[in-house]
C-alpha cells in the first residue's frame, strides 16, 4: 500500500543552487531524493513546499514523498539524517493525511530576511546575513514594510524575466525587528512571486539608506514597475521560516523538538 510521508526539513543553502533539481550544479531535492531511495530502494520525487533559490536557506521547509516501504512513518526522520549531509537535516517525519500537498495544500508561509548591520563584517553571520555598513533609518523601513500588508499586484517585485499571468498576491505580516546589531524582516503571505522577498528587502534597504524615499514601495505597487523598485538583495540573507497547513503548524510542531 501506498502511503505519503510529509516532513519538516532544515538547511544552509549555501552550497547548494536551490531547492529544485537542475543541471548546474546540487539541489537540496535531488540529495533528499537519494537519502529516500537509499532507505526504501524506490525512486520517487521529494515535493516541497516551495522552491527556494540558489544560496536561499529553510528553517521549516515542509515536503512530501510516495512510499510503499513499511518503515513507521516517525522513523524516516532518524533513516533519512544517516544518508544526509551535515548541512541537511530531517527535523520531523509522518504519514500524511489524503490528499495532502507539500506545496498546494499551504496556506500560509513565512520568510525571514536577516542584514547584519555595523563597520564590519561578523565571521558568524556570513552566509547567511547580508552585512550592510551604511546607517539605516529603522523607522523609515518598518513604516515602508507597513505598505507591503494587504493584497497588491507584486508584478513590481519579480525578477523581470518571470513569466507569470497572475502576480496578485496576499501578505499577512510585513514588519522589521531590531536585535542589537541584527536586523530581521519577517513577511508572511499565502504565496510569493520570484525573486519577490529579496527585491522588497533590496527596496527597504536603499529607503532606509536614503537612496529612496518612504513612497518608493507605494509607487511600485500601484506603477506594476519594476523600475520602481529597488535591487535584488543577495540570497543568503534568506531563510523559509514556517509553513502552515490546516491541519498543522510548523511553528508549534518545532517548538516541541
């Protein structure tokens, strides 16, 4: 019998050129597809929530796989990690309702985008937060973060070779925290566009910079430009923070590990 096994996954994506699989060099996918055939000797495709970028890590990626093994479900986790890199981790693993989907059955996702701010670079934060030396004006950031709640027409903030019909898109939380010398952008919607995340965080930052004014993000949303907009932040500030199904959480299920 066939079951489906959903998992929570973590990750450094810094050697890796995303989530999906490709020609160019290793994905996160195709490793976790190989740990799966090791365990159960079946060829199958791993199905993630979402596909992160080239560089782009995972606190809470959740993903999905067919299996007629008979292993329990809870066990996969333990199986998977011995066939794994270091920088791959099964956090959690069970046998997933019918009908469940990795990607089509989210409802809500979060990003979070950390920039290490000061003179110099920090050794500790390096691959995965983007060190900028400029002053940034706190305040003038989290009011444009404000303009980003709601649901807008994104088209502004996607990587201009994208081909996509439908760039309407709901965002839930859009905010900047502020931890000593750390600054992190947490935004969470119901999907987000290519590239979209990092190109809001490069416009925040050249507001906060002065480089832009505070109407910079409102100017984008309503011009659909993405001249508008500011650059594309590097990737490895970029992390999938949390996932959430109907049935679960990530968040709560993480805060019982």
């Amino acid at each position: 019998m066939t079951r489906r096994i959903r998992f929570i996954t973590e990750y450094d994506g810094t050697n890796y050129v995303g989530w999906q699989d490709q020609p160019n060099g290793t994905a996160v996918q195709e490793l976790l597809e190989k740990a799966v055939f090791e365990t159960t000797g079946e060829k199958t495709t791993v199905q993630g929530s979402g596909r992160t970028d080239s560089g782009v890590h995972a606190r809470a990626q959740v993903a999905h796989f067919d299996t007629e093994a008979r292993m329990a479900a809870d066990k996969f986790a333990y199986a998977l990690n011995t066939r794994l890199p270091q920088d791959i981790r099964v956090l959690w693993s069970e046998e997933a309702p019918e009908g469940f989907h990795s990607r089509f059955s989210a409802k809500y996702k979060q990003y979070r985008y950390a920039v290490q701010t000061g003179p110099h670079a920090r050794v500790f934060t390096r691959n995965n937060a983007l060190h900028c030396y400029s002053k940034l004006d706190f305040d003038k950031m989290q009011r444009a973060a404000e303009a980003v709640t709601g649901e807008h027409d994104f088209r502004a903030f996607m990587c201009k070779d994208t081909k996509m019909e439908n760039t309407v898109r709901t965002v839930y939380l859009s905010e900047w925290r502020r931890e000593g010398e750390m600054l992190y952008y947490n935004v969470a919607g119901n999907g987000f566009l290519y590239n979209m995340v990092r190109i809001l965080v490069g416009t925040m930052l050249d507001i906060g910079a002065g480089r832009k004014g505070e109407e910079a993000i409102a100017e984008a949303l309503t011009g659909c430009d993405r001249n508008f907009a500011g650059a594309t932040a590097p990737a490895k500030g970029l992390t999938l923070w949390r996932v959430r199904y109907a049935d679960f959480d990530t968040e709560e299920i993480l805060s019982k590990l």
